[in-house]
C-alpha cells in the first residue's frame, strides 16, 4: 500500500512538473513572439524615418517653386498640382509624428494576446505610413526634376 501512495505521488508530481514545463514554454514562446514584432515595428519605424529629411527638402523645393508660380501668375495647373503634393508631403510628415506620439512601447499590466494584437497592428500602421512616405517623396520628385 505504501508503495502504491509512493508511485500514486511520484506520478503526480511529474504530471504537475510537466504542466509547469509546458507553461514555461508558453510563456517564453510568447514573449519571443512580442519581442519579435517589436523589432519589425522598430525596423520599419528605422526605415522611413531617414526619408523624413528628403520629404522636409522636398517640401521647400516645392514651397519655393510654389512662390516662383505665384508671382509670375503663370501655369496654374502645375501651381495646383504643387499645392496638392505639398500637402501630401505635410500629410506624410505628420502621420509619422502622430504614430511616434501614440506608440506604446510599455506593456506593464497588458495580457499577452492584447500585446501582441497591438503590435501587429502598429507594424501594419508602420508599413502603411513608410508607403506613404515613399509614395510622396517619389511623386514630388518627379514634379521637382
């Protein structure tokens, strides 16, 4: 009987060392999971933030061009055409600020799956604003050549 209590108690304990195992597992897996989007949203954000220094130079290209146009009061379909990409420069410039003003980069308190939803959802913030970005820098500079 006692040998019996001792098996019975044995392969108690290593079921309940096996769930805690399994457990551990989850929870590194997770994290790996996070850090690795993480690091795709921050690769990304390290991408198009370089290309806001070409969208400012754009920007006062087209502003200074905008100026010539006004005074000669001549071509208004290009001055039209200008303002119109200038204003896709701002907008560009000004999703990026807004995107690094409400990142959240602390996840103290957050369930694990809400981290990571969150995450997924900044990464494809991140890849829309930096096609954004490119998409205006290359129509301005075609408009500048």
């Amino acid at each position: 009987m006692k040998k019996v209590l001792i098996l019975l108690f044995c392969s108690l304990a290593f079921v309940q060392c096996k769930n805690a195992s399994n457990e551990s597992s989850e929870e590194q897996s997770t994290a790996s999971q996070q850090e690795e989007i993480y690091k795709q949203v921050i690769a990304l954000h390290d991408e198009a933030m370089p290309k806001l220094g070409s969208v400012a130079d754009l920007m006062q290209k087209i502003e200074a061009k905008i100026g010539e146009l006004e005074q000669s009061k001549s071509d208004t379909i290009m001055l039209t055409t200008l303002r119109e990409e200038l204003i896709a420069l701002n907008e560009a410039d000004e999703a990026m600020m807004n995107w690094m003003r409400s990142f959240e980069a602390n996840y103290d308190g957050w369930a694990e799956d809400s981290v990571i939803t969150y995450l997924q959802d900044q990464k494809l913030k991140m890849f829309e604003i930096n096609q954004e970005i490119t998409t205006a820098i290359d129509q301005a500079s075609l408009l500048i050549e």
